[in-house]
C-alpha cells in the first residue's frame, strides 16, 4: 500500500480500542509536546453505533506550543496508537508518549521516507 507523504515534522495519530475519554487523555498529552489540528474545546466523543470507533490527529514534532504544565491523566485502560511519519517524527512522538504511559511497540512497517508504528500505550502500573 503506497501512503501519501506527510511533511517532515508531521505525524498522523490513529488511536483505537479505547474510550473516548482514554482517546482524550491521550490527544491532550500530545498537545503538551506539540501542536496539533485536534482542539482542546473538540473532545473525541462516542459515535453512539455498534461500531469500532478510531480518532484522528495530526501533530507538527517541529512546533512546540506554550506548554501547560499539566501531568497527562492516567488511562482507564489500554490504548492502540497507530503513528505515521518521517522516522526522527516518529520518534519524538513516541518518546513524548513514554514521559507518560508504558508504551510497547506491537507492529512496524517501513519505507522509504516514513515509518508507521503500531503502539499500545497504557499506565504505567498496569502489568502486561
């Protein structure tokens, strides 16, 4: 599967398997490291269908917003995190979530130019 490409600096954040709550939680401790399309005052929310629901981000690694200061909110249980951009993008990314959460990477594909993680991303005191 051939993706386009995003700018060097960006990374797209697919979260899933989680709640909209933990979906938040997770968005909000990105937006303490970078900026991003996703709004503080536009929480993900519940689609209300039988459906699995899956949240989109966007965040620039290059543009770090006035920082708030605040501790991220533990997570109720386990989040799927899919990244994908440039490798240094990705990096950065993951390295913001690891301030936070145990992360264990489950799945990688490569290419040329961008790299797309398959993270799960949980509390530190959770076990497993």
């Amino acid at each position: 599967m051939i993706l386009p490409s995003l700018p060097v600096s960006q990374v797209e954040v697919v979260l899933c398997d989680c709640s909209a709550r933990d979906a938040e939680r997770v968005f909000a401790c990105l937006r303490a490291h970078f900026e991003s399309d996703r709004r503080p005052d536009d929480p993900p929310h519940e689609s209300g269908t039988d459906r699995p629901t899956m949240w989109t981000g966007m965040y620039d690694t290059a543009a770090v917003p006035a920082g708030t200061g605040e501790q991220p909110e533990p997570l109720s249980s386990p989040v799927t995190v899919e990244v994908q951009g440039s490798p240094p993008a990705v990096r950065l990314l993951r390295a913001a979530l690891e301030e936070a959460y145990a992360v264990h990477q489950v799945g990688a594909e490569a290419g040329d130019q961008e790299v797309q993680l398959q993270l799960r991303v949980k509390g530190r005191e959770e076990r497993g």
